[in-house]
C-alpha cells in the first residue's frame, strides 16, 4: 500500500515493479517547485535529477477542477502529473515527496481538498520565533498541505509588529523582563522587511497569510507603551506571566479607534492576502465596567452591556477594514442574534470552545461563516495528555454539524505560553499535525483512524528526513496514568500565572474609582 497523509480522494494501485536511479522533472512545473522537488530527490531520497532516467511530466490542464486538484498517473516508462493551476502542482509536488519515499509500483491517483480553508496558526507573541524558525514551521505547514499561515503577532507578553506610527509598541513592547518560570528577558519584533519577507515565503508555497492584531484584550504590551490607551491611563508593564488579564483597551476614548485604524491600516499595507483577524477572545470587562468613558460610550450607543459594545468596537473595525478591501476574523464570543447589536453578517467568527460547546452549531447553521479550531482536538500547545493524538483525529469540527460543508474553514492552533522553541514546537506539532492535516484536507466525513494508524509508522520516518523525531506511542496515545501526569506536569503553571496579584490589583483599581467619584459628588454639592 502506497501511504499518503493527508488521505488523497483516490488511488488505484497495480503489481507493476517500478525501478530507476534518476529522475528527470520536465514540463509545466515553476522553477520553485521544480527546485523544491529536485532539492528533495536529491538530498533526502535515494534518486538523483539528472537528465537521463524515469521522466516526470508535469502538465497544467484547462479542465474544469478546483485549483487544487490533481492527479498522477505512475507507468514503467515514467510519471504524469497534471493540475489545472501552478498551486495544483505544488500540492502534487508535496504528495510526491512521499511517494518518492517508498518502494514504488504502478498507480494511478486524483486528489482535492474536501475543504478550501485550511488554517495553521502560530502565536508569536508569548515567545517569539525567528525568521527562520518560522520559516521551517510553515515548511511543515506547506508539506501538509495547510493553505492559510494565521500569525498571532501581539500578546499581553510580547509586540511583534513593527510600526511606523507607533515605535514604542517594539521599542518598549517587545521585551519582557522574564518569563513564567526563567529569569532572562524575553524579546523580539519583526521588522516590515522580515514581515514582508515570511509573506512571500508563504506565496511561494501556495499559503495565504492571516495576521493578527489582538483586540482590545492580551494587549498589555500596548498598554505598557501607551497608557491613554487603556481605562485609567495606568503605568502598566507586558506581562510577564500567562492568564487572562483584567487591563484591556478602553472602548470609550477615540484614541483607541484611532489608534486600532492606524495599525491595521499599515498592517494592510504588508498583508495583500484577504483576511485580517482581530482577536477579541478573553476580553474581561473589569475595567470597562468600572471607567466612565466605556460607560459613555455604551449610553451613546444605547447598548445594554459591555458584552454589546466590543461587539460594536469588531463590527467598527471590521467596517474599516472593508474600506481597505480586507475581510475580518473574530475570536467568537456568545452572542444573542436577537440582541441590539450582533456581529456584522460579514465577519467571520472563529471557534475555539470545547466538544462539549454543542450550541455553536446553532452559528453555523444560521449561515453565517465560521473557522473551527475546536479546542478539543485542534489545539496542539496542550500536552498529549489533554489532546491525545486519536482526539485530534477524532474531534468533529464542530459538535453536532455533520455537513462540514456548512463549515468555511479549519485551523489548528499552537499557542505558546508553554512552547518556548523550535524543539518544543516540532515536538507538539507531531504527530497531531498528521491528523489534523489528513481530516482539514481530507474531510470528517472519510475519516478511518485505524487506516490512518497503519500510515503513521511510515509517517514518522518520513518526517524524520525535515529533522522531527516523533515521539513514542505511550507519550502522543497516553494510558491513564500517564494522562494524569501529563495534566498535573501541565497545571503547575496555574501556580504561577498571577491570579492573586490580580486579584488585589483589581481590588486597588475599584477602591481608587470610588474615591474619586465620592471626590467628584461632593465638589458637586458644594
Ligand atoms: C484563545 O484560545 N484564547 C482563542
Ligand atoms: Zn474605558
């Protein structure tokens, strides 16, 4: 049996022995796949290119297929490889990659994704990764077939985003002066050049790039570097631990909305592909409840709660960005469609609840379109423990809708407040990443994990080639026992992510709010 993760549509296999020593790429192929693939054959199989030998044709195709499709048909006297686009034939190109790693007989195959959106998001704020390191996750992200790079660029820990308008975010923003549990400072920004730079990278790869800009929550490192930015203009630092914070943007002072258009107006003028995101997850509304200019705000607007008027700050930024010719992403928070206000019927809201979150189901069938990255199984900074391998391969996307066609778009996730490098990344990455790209490209609908099980030993050697050492069975399939320690390993960080400091911190704010509004009452009545 030929083994392909993710899972091609068909493949038809025959007895029919294949044998050469050099490989000649010919045909419709761009000079960067035809590197690409030539770099592959030659350092990482036993062939060669060469000018003589097995003749891989490449043909573009004016059928009528997806851009994705393709199909290879494998005959004694050489390989035909057709596609209808140049992006086909990079997705052909990473199949045969493992096709060429394994004894080879004849077969025709023909491949398409089940799904056109398959994300694969990086959180770069927490730790930051180099170029290079983020060059070398996309690779794996391309190898598997991943078409949309999502780039969490800021955190309450760290600013990524290089702005002209606003310096301070990476002179100030990008350090913190230690992590959870080290000592040294942690910092690092992209440059707009650098930003530019992993944009094409992803292009040349057929994967379009989502930026993140988190709003108006995990933006300590903003508020540290401009004060007016948030409720009480408070002195505040970027956080050096996880958790949620309870300092977010303030969503009463215009300075904000400015300030919100003006980044997302330079990171328009990086990111060309369609898709902006802008956060909006684990927004408390602490301050906002407390601070007389959200409070304002939501009189003005004639909104009942907090919960409504960030529901008005997405659907205002979202406006703007339409202005720009960009669409927008949203952490999903619950909503009421026959509340005053619900998110625009353009944005598109990305899931991050639980299996047991059964009511999403209830936003997918309304219509609107929506990105699961289900946290039940497509959440890969969780230890094994939490997200065995077979839960990422058995998850459905979202509880309770069958029809994924109904679903716009998949993502995994790695966040990394516990995922400090390269090494840890790749560790957590595989071989989740095998599961995950098999049911994003191959659907939920034709999922057979036990197929999938008889592919991962070949799957692991095969990875083994871009430098990733899979770890045991007993570590990505955990028995009990070891699940157990695997969480409680994982819980220390609830020792340390700062709860009581807020706590008391929290306590500070309300008590020096009160002062001040008594203060206020009583110059009144005098
Ligand atoms: C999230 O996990 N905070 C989206
Ligand atoms: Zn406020």
């Amino acid at each position: 049996m030929i083994k392909i993760v993710p899972q091609v549509k068909s493949i038809k296999e025959n007895d029919l022995q294949i044998n050469f020593d050099e490989i000649i790429l010919q045909g419709d192929l761009s000079e960067f796949a035809k590197k690409d693939l030539q770099s592959f054959i030659t350092d990482k199989t036993e062939y060669y290119c060469s000018n003589k030998g097995y003749i891989i044709e490449f043909k573009i195709l004016s059928d009528d297929h997806c851009k994705e499709w393709y199909s290879i048909d494998a005959q004694v006297n050489g390989m035909t490889v057709c596609a209808c686009t140049e992006e086909g034939i990079f997705r052909a190109v990473t199949t045969l990659k493992q096709i060429l790693s394994q004894p080879l007989c004849g077969f025709t195959l023909e491949d398409e994704p089940k799904n056109s959106f398959r994300g694969f998001m990086l959180d770069v704020g927490r730790y930051f990764y180099s170029v290079a390191d983020v060059k070398t996750i996309i690779d794996y992200a391309a190898l598997y077939k991943f078409n949309y790079f999502h780039w969490h660029l800021t955190e309450d820990q760290g600013w990524r985003f290089e702005s002209h308008k606003y310096p301070k975010l990476t002179e100030i923003g990008s350090h913190r002066s230690h992590t959870n549990f080290g000592i040294k400072k942690e910092s690092g920004f992209y440059t707009k050049y650098e930003l530019k730079e992993i944009v094409q990278y992803c292009h040349e790869r057929f994967i379009k790039v989502i930026p993140e800009i988190d709003m108006p929550g995990h933006t300590m490192s903003a508020l540290a570097c401009y004060p007016e930015l948030s409720c009480f203009n408070r002195k505040l630092k970027v956080s050096t631990h996880w958790g949620i914070k309870f300092d977010i943007m303030c969503a009463g002072k215009d300075f904000t909305y400015t300030f919100c258009k003006d980044i997302l107006d330079e990171l328009c003028e990086i990111f060309t592909d369609e898709y902006i995101h802008i956060g909006g997850d684990e927004a408390l509304k602490k301050r906002w409840e407390l601070c007389e200019n959200c409070n304002k705000k939501l009189k003005e607007l004639g909104l009942d709660n907090m919960e409504q008027l960030q529901l008005y700050f997405a659907n205002y930024l979202a406006e703007h960005l339409s202005t720009n010719g960009k669409q927008t992403i949203v952490w999903y928070n619950k909503f009421d469609e026959k509340d005053k206000i619900v998110p625009n019927k353009d944005i598109i809201l990305q899931f991050w609840g639980t299996k047991k979150d059964v009511e999403f189901a209830n936003v997918v069938k309304s219509g609107r379109r929506v990105v699961t990255s289900n946290s039940s199984g497509y959440y890969i900074d969780l230890p094994y423990g939490y997200i065995t391998l077979a839960d990422s391969y058995n998850t459905q996307g979202v509880t309770g809708i069958e029809d994924t066609k109904t679903i716009f778009g998949y993502e995994t996730c790695l966040w990394t407040e516990y995922v400090k490098n390269l090494k840890k990344a790749k560790f957590n990455m595989f071989p989740r990443v095998f599961a995950i790209s098999e049911i994003f490209w191959s659907g939920e609908s034709n999922k057979d994990y036990q197929k999938f099980l008889q592919k991962l030993e070949f799957e692991k050697q095969f990875i083994r080639k871009f430098d990733v050492k899979v770890p045991r069975k007993g570590i990505y399939n955990p028995n009990g026992i070891r699940k157990f320690f695997s969480k409680l390993w994982f819980e220390k960080r609830q020792l340390v992510w700062q709860g009581l400091y807020l706590t008391i911190d929290n306590y500070l704010v309300k008590s020096k709010v009160k002062r001040s509004k008594k203060k206020k009452i009583l110059r009144r009545g005098k």
